[in-house]
C-alpha cells in the first residue's frame, strides 16, 4: 500500500511540473503579434473606422451619449458635434480616446492609428 501511495504522488508530481513547464513556456513564445499597419494606406470610415467603434465604442455611443457612433449616425455626429479638428491632438475625439474622458474604453492602439491616419486623411465618409 506504501508502494502504491509513493507511486501515485511521484505520478501527480510529474503531471504538475509539466503543467507548469508548459504554461510557462507557452506564454511568451506563441503571443498573437498585432497586424501591421501602414498609416500612408487610404482608409475607409465604412469599412475600417465604423468597425472600431461597433467593437470599442457603442455600448456608450450607441444613441444616448454624444458622439453617437452607431452606424449610419456616427459620421454625421463627429463631424457636426465638433468631435474631429485639425490638429488631430487638439480634437475631441483624441482625448477621448486616449483615456482622458473618464468611460473612455479603448484599448487597441492600432485602432487609433487607423482613426489618427483616417482623420489626418481629411475624416472623409468613404
């Protein structure tokens, strides 16, 4: 019975030293890498903006709160309720975005270069 009990926790000991070895290792060799981004590439609001917002913005934005970023309000309510300017640093919506409005969830930074490069492009609704 001795035997038997020995055997077992050499058994679960081994099983635990892989788990671990191979949540350890695992980690930082296989990390999804962020899609490349070329901030000179001609950007679409209907395809490449309004995406960002429907995934990071309109829980909030969705009718209520200013900007309305729902789609088909969403162009229209940045451009006329003062959200986009020139310089991009100075607009509302940068500071938004970048944590400084306190519900302010985004998270992704290439998603704000694809809204930074879309709004230096002239914020066109293509």
């Amino acid at each position: 019975m001795n035997q038997k009990v020995k055997k077992v926790r050499q058994s679960l000991a081994a099983v635990i030293m892989l788990v671990a070895v191979a949540g350890f290792t695992s980690c930082e060799k296989f990390g999804i890498l962020p899609i490349p981004f070329d901030p000179a590439a001609t950007l679409s609001f209907k395809d490449d903006i309004q995406p960002i917002f429907n995934a990071n913005c309109i829980t909030c934005h969705g009718g209520a709160r200013q900007p309305v970023l729902s789609e088909g309000k969403s162009f229209n309510s940045l451009t006329t309720g003062g959200f986009i300017k020139s310089p991009y640093e100075t607009s509302r919506l940068y500071l938004q975005m970048n944590n400084q409005h306190p519900t302010s969830s985004f998270s992704v930074s290439i998603d704000r270069l694809k809204i930074q490069a879309w709004v230096t492009q002239g914020a066109k609704n293509n």
